[in-house]
C-alpha cells in the first residue's frame, strides 16, 4: 500500500495563505467589487431619450407614465388624454410592450343600460313620466340589486377578460387582486364589518380623534398630510378593534407605506431598469444582508412555510416578472422593514379577542384561511395611503374652492355630501388601477389586445370625461344628476373601505366647518410623485384654520 504523497515543502495550505496575505485580500475585495460594478455600469443600457413634452406629441410613451411632473399635476395629463385622443377606447403606450391605457368612462365601466337610458334621453321633452320614472329609479334600482347586470363591454366588470393581479406568478395577493373564487372565500371574513350600519359603532370614536387632530393641525405640531394618516389609520385599527397611542399609529403609517413604496410598481409599469443606478446590486446585497436578523425572527415567530408564502423570494428578487416592476429595486433599503411590520401584525392578531380579528384567526384555526393569507388581509385593510389622500384632497379643497368651501361653512347639512362626492371625482385618490389581460374574448378582439397584455384604468381620467361630466375639470358640487364617479372601483372588487373613508370625510368636514371660520393654505405643498401606481395625494400639505 502506497503512502499518501507528502507536500512539498514549498507548498502553502488554503487557510496559510489567507493567513499570510489576508490584509491584501481585505483590501483587492472592495476594489475588485467596485471595478466590477464600474464595469457593469458601462455595459447598462442607458435610458431612452424623453421624446418631447407630451402636449405635442400624438402618442403616448411609457415615460409618460413614470414623469413626476405629470403626477404632480395629474389633472391637467387627464384633460389632456380627452382633448388628443377623443373617443379611443385604448391607447397604445410606445416604449412598453403590450401595455395600454383605458381612460374613457365607458370603456372603464358601462353598464348595459346606460347606452339606452341616458340623462339627454330622461329629459327629452317626448318621454312620458312613466317611461322617465323607469329610466331614472326602476332600471337602476335593478341594477344595483344584481337583476340586471352590468355589461360586458367595461373593463373593470369583466373578470373573465381581465384580472385585477397585475402579477401572473402565483404569488399570494390582497383582497382586491383575488381570483373571484378566493376573493369570496375570503370577503365573508370582512365585508360584514365595513357596512354602514356596522360603522355606525365607531362613529363616536372617529369623531373623538378627528378632534384631537383637528387641534394638533390648528396649532401647527401636525401638517394637513399627517393629520389625514392619524384619522384614518385610527379609524382602521378601531375597525380592526385594535386601539392605539399616536407613535404606534405613526410607526404602523411609515411601515404600510414602506410596503407600497417596495410592491408597487412606480405609475403602473415601474421604471425602467436602465433606470437603476449602477450600484444596485451593491444596495440590494445590502438591504438583504440587513434583512436577515429580522427574517430569522419572523421564521421562528410565522414559521418557515407562512414566512415563504408571504415574502416569495423566488418570484420577488431570484426571478422577477419582466412587467411590471415592482419598487422594491429601486428602494432595497426598506426591506428590512418587511419581516418587522408582518410581526407586528401577527402580534396585533394574536393578542386581539373579539371583532374582525377573531374572526380571522378562527378562519386560520378552522383550516380556511392561512395565515399568511389572513396577514396579507390586515395589510391591505390597513393600506392608509390612498385613504389619506382623500381626507387630505378635502382639506385642500375647503382652502382652493373659496365658493364651494362658503356654501358648507354657510349649510352643511344641505351642502356637506355634494362636497364630499366632488372631491372624490376630481381627486380621485388612486388616479390609476392596472389589469392584466388573461383571454381575449369576442368583444375584446377589435382592441388590439392579447393574453398578457397590461391595461391601466385611469380612473381619474374616466372622471374627468366630458361625454359623462359638465365641465369635468371644474369643482362644482351640483352634480347630483350626473353618472357616479369610479373613484371606488366597480363590481366585484369595488373598495371594501369605501364606506369607512366617506364617513370619515363627512366627520371631519363637518368638525372643520363648525368649529372654525375658514380654512386656507398656508405656504407650498407638495404632491406625491415618486410613489405607487397613481396616489393622488400630498406628501406636504401646510394648513391654516381660523
């Protein structure tokens, strides 16, 4: 038997080089790194040239989308698509591949009726009071009740054609993407509590925080933003039956945010990825790394198979969709924040004995629900952001609209409502709403569409159509004749807080216009830009109360 061959006495072991040259090593490491991303940089392709102000082009381009100075006066880009591209039902985006807008009432949703009973019909001098009376309360109390139903030619109605997940990799997603099977397994859990008879219990409390925010504006510790997320995100742990002190609200706004800020993509599509900076790979090994202590504490705490289903590293950052991308390349230092909010959340879970909350973790118990479904859930109830902006659009219309404003000051009760509704046509919170294409039927196929393909609903846009509205870019708060407002969505995934949001608007206008004398601003706001789909909102709003 042969003896193994000796080394030679030249030869080093792996661990005595390291030994010997490691202070060369840790000094090469970080230059080589660097040399490679300089490397990379150059090889990255370079974002496409902005093809000219958007006023005088006949096309629409998927820098379009993304600019932040069209987001921050989304209003004028919504007149702008009706004035240039009136009676398209979809425009094509250049510079995104099978990507398209929807921007016109009827093409965003229709319902069959409508085409034959329209307002110049009920009052044309010809029709009888009988025939205007079905025409204007039988068809579309019918309507409402489900007996006669919306038609196919809307997009937001046909579920079949059109998915509400922009995403097509199976991963877990909120109430308002769900497949219509898992949607209404789901609803059940939730939608009794967000009635308006349900809210009626939280009535006392809302008011008592809209109180407390309303005097902590006047005085100037809080700005009109901030005073928006405080009421609405109390009013939605109060549904949840959770209540909270003011730094734990606070901290609960900054981490839903962040969650939108890392999901969502970036007007709808997402930036490009030439886009990134060259550093990038360099700020997500760093927001990954910073992750893992928190992970490990949401493995243990969630579990492996709850901690996978939510976070999907697979779909997420090993593969990616193509479209759309989502933000979270662009800000991978917010992730660490992921496994901190959802831990926060399964503590608010546990801990709570009553309401909604038990009834989720009775929905987990039974086998129903998982529980990474049911944390997904809370996070969705909780999204404050689009909320905010609503309440937030009200105050900056009490000080903007000074005729407006002085007719609620003057009568609430007569006036109040009409207001409200106005503020959610014009400043419709979420000016944007994507869809993904997943067949394309017989009335579809006209379109140019095809089975993949991304459709963005400007709802917004379809609230400001000049076939539906009288002098659409204008705020008038006589408008009780005209069609409803797609603020809230329509059909089946209609927004399930939309009750709460309303009520928390005519609270906290009705607060404002009897215990002060006018509203008005005071120094420059700022809109956001640089956030989510279409939030249509302030990241600053100052405001003056008397």
């Amino acid at each position: 038997m042969k003896a193994p061959p000796r080394a030679s006495p030249n030869t080093s072991s792996f661990g005595e080089l390291y030994l010997q040259y490691h202070d060369i090593i840790g000094v090469a490491m970080p230059i080589f790194l660097f040399f490679g991303l300089l490397i990379m940089s150059c090889f990255q392709k370079k974002s496409a040239k902005m093809p000219g102000p958007y006023r005088d082009r006949d096309f629409l381009h998927q820098q379009d989308l993304v600019d932040s100075e069209i987001r921050r006066h989304h209003l004028d880009f919504n007149e702008h698509l009706h004035s240039r591209f009136e009676g398209q039902r979809f425009l094509q985006v250049k510079g995104e591949y099978g990507c398209y807008i929807a921007f016109n009432y009827t093409t965003c949703k229709e319902a069959f009726w409508q085409e034959i009973f329209r307002p110049s019909c009920v009052s044309c001098p010809t029709v009888s009071p009988s025939k205007a009376w079905l025409m204007q309360v039988l068809v579309p109390m019918l309507v409402r009740s489900g007996v006669l139903g919306i038609g196919s030619g809307c997009v937001m109605n046909d579920h079949s054609s059109f998915s509400s997940n922009p995403f097509p990799d199976g991963r877990l997603v909120a109430l308002n993407t769900m497949s219509k099977a898992d949607h209404t397994r789901v609803l059940r859990y939730v939608h009794k509590h967000y009635t308006q008879d349900a809210l009626e219990d939280l009535r006392g409390h809302i008011q008592e925080v809209i109180q407390q925010c309303t005097a902590d504006l006047a005085s100037g510790k809080v700005d009109g933003v901030q005073w928006a997320k405080r009421i609405h995100m109390s009013g939605t742990l109060a549904r949840l039956g959770v209540k909270l002190g003011w730094e734990k609200i606070d901290e609960i706004v900054m981490l839903n945010d962040a969650m939108v800020a890392l999901v969502a993509p970036l007007g709808g599509v997402g930036l490009p990825n030439e886009t990134l900076p060259w550093t990038w790979l360099l700020q997500l090994a760093l927001g990954l790394i910073a992750s893992i202590p928190s992970m490990l504490q949401m493995v243990c705490k969630l579990g492996m198979r709850c901690s996978w289903q939510i976070i999907r590293p697979d779909v997420t950052i090993l593969n990616p969709p193509r479209k759309p991308r989502m933000g979270l390349w662009w800000r991978p230092g917010l992730l660490p924040l992921v496994p901190r909010y959802f831990m926060l959340l399964h503590t608010l879970l546990e801990d709570s004995d009553k309401g909604l909350l038990l009834g989720l973790r009775e929905g987990v118990s039974s086998g129903d629900l998982s529980l990474a479904e049911s944390l997904t859930l809370m996070v969705q109830l909780m999204v404050n952001m689009t909320s905010a902006n609503a309440l937030s659009s009200l105050l900056f219309r009490l000080a903007t609209e000074t005729d407006s404003a002085q007719e609620v000051f003057a009568n609430f009760p007569a006036s109040g409502d009409a207001f409200i509704q106005e503020v959610l046509r014009l400043d419709a919170p979420l000016q944007r709403n994507p869809r993904r294409c997943v067949s394309i039927g017989k009335k579809w196929q006209d379109a140019g569409l095809k089975e993949g393909n991304q459709v963005l609903l400007f709802l917004g846009a379809a609230n400001m159509d000049p076939a539906v509205f009288r002098s659409p870019a204008d705020f008038r708060i006589d408008r009780a004749d005209e069609s409803p407002a797609l603020t809230f969505g329509s059909g089946m995934h209609y927004c399930l807080g939309s009750n709460l949001v309303k009520l928390e608007m005519r609270l906290a206008l009705e607060h404002l216009t009897s215990s002060y004398k006018s509203i008005a601003l005071d120094g420059h706001y700022q809109r956001i830009a640089d956030v989510d789909v279409g939030n249509w909102g302030f990241c600053h709003l100052p405001i003056r109360l008397k």
